[in-house]
C-alpha cells in the first residue's frame, strides 16, 4: 500500500474504539439474551466481528501489526432457524472447488471419454482445459468427480452444502438463471464446510497419496469406466 493510502493514526485509533463499544454491546447481549439462540445475540456478534476485522486491517495498513484474534466471518455461523417447522421442500446448495493441478492428466482422461463417444463429431473438444472440463462433467455426476477427483488431474478445494427448507416447492425453471441468489439464512436447516483453514496437519492417507503421485508422474493413468 502506498502511503497516500494508509490510514490516518487517527483512523486506527477510532477503529480500536468501535472494538471496545462493540465488545461492550456484545456482552450486554449475551447477559440479557433469552434462549440459545437470541437473535440480538447474533446480531452483537456480527458488529464485534466486523468491528475486530475492520481494525485489524486498519493496523495492519498503517503499522504492518497484526492482533492475535482469529476472527471469525459472519456468514461462519448461522442465525436462528426460522422456517416452517414441518417443510414441504427443501433445495440443497453444494459448491465444491477445484484447481487444476495437471492438465495432462486432465486432458488425457477427456480425450478416452471422447473417443469412446460415437457420436463425437468435428474438432476434437478435449484439446483445451475448458473443453475437457466441459466433456468430464457432461460424463460424470458432480458426486463422481468428487470422488475421483485425482484422476481427473484436479486437486479439492473449500466445498460446502447448504439444505433449506421451504414451504412449498419452487416453480420449475425459476431459479435457473440466479441459482444462489435469494437464499434466506433463516431458512436453513443445516450446513456442512470443508476447508483446508480446518486442517492442521495432512493425514496419513493424504501423504501416501502424494507420494505414490510424484513416484507414479502422469504416465500410467488409471482407467475410466465410460457407459454409454
């Protein structure tokens, strides 16, 4: 950051005093709540966190210091349930992510499904990443993928799956063009992260795994099963 864009001392100083007043909000809230699950006691949490999130950068900005708080996001917790009590329907939101991590082995295993289709036609679609991406989720379910990512040269990241309930089902089409959008908070029932921020240290299966790939290389690659 240059210095025309640091913060003022003065700035950094009033975001340690929105800290304190948020942190004094926050245990007002947990002394009067209600239940579990108050909402005012959610609602304090959030204010502390963006509080302590906004004057961490601020420091870090002008003072290259850091606080020893791990703050944590407010979208990490979820408010209190307030959707009906006996739902009709429910969507289920799954994100998984993924680097490519060896293309070859990527392309290679679209090139098989490819050529295993007789109905394949014109310019080859598994000569690029994006083609053979597109060839090896049109063949397999996401589920599948997920399972086999490794021989599909990709390497997992964060995923996360979301279940809401709702009173009745959605009309058929309408959420096509926006699928995420409009997701009440309230309204779900459980949610399931996976993150590599959750893991300490990788596990023995992990590290064997690596290890047979930097033995093994791209050169012997495992077999797909292609129905058609």
């Amino acid at each position: 950051m240059s210095d025309a864009a640091q913060p003022t001392a003065a700035e950094v100083r009033a975001a340690a005093e929105a800290v304190k007043t948020a942190l004094d909000r926050h245990l007002a809230a947990v002394e009067r709540r209600s239940g579990e699950d108050d909402p005012a006691v959610y609602e304090a949490f959030n204010q502390l966190a963006a509080a302590a999130e906004a004057y961490d950068e601020l420091l870090y900005d002008r003072y290259d210091e850091v606080t020893p708080f791990e703050i944590p996001g407010a979208d990490d917790s979820l408010p209190p349930y307030t959707g009906p009590e006996e739902p009709n329907a429910l969507s289920v939101l799954i994100r998984r992510d993924y680097a490519v991590a060896q293309p070859q082995r990527l392309l290679a295993q679209a090139q098989r499904v490819e050529a295993a289709d007789d109905d394949s036609t014109g310019a080859l679609a598994s000569g690029t990443i994006h083609g053979a991406l597109g060839i090896l989720f049109g063949e397999f379910e996401p589920d599948e993928i997920a399972s086999r990512h490794k021989e599909f040269g990709l390497e997992e990241g964060d995923s996360t799956l979301w279940v809401t309930a709702t009173e009745e089902p959605v009309e058929a089409g309408e959420w096509l063009e926006a699928p995420f959008e409009g997701v009440d908070p309230q309204s779900v029932v459980c949610r399931f992260d996976v993150s590599a921020v959750f893991d300490d240290e990788p596990d023995d299966d992990e590290l064997e795994d690596d290890l047979e790939g930097e033995l093994d290389g791209d050169e012997d690659l495992e077999p797909l099963d292609v129905e058609r």
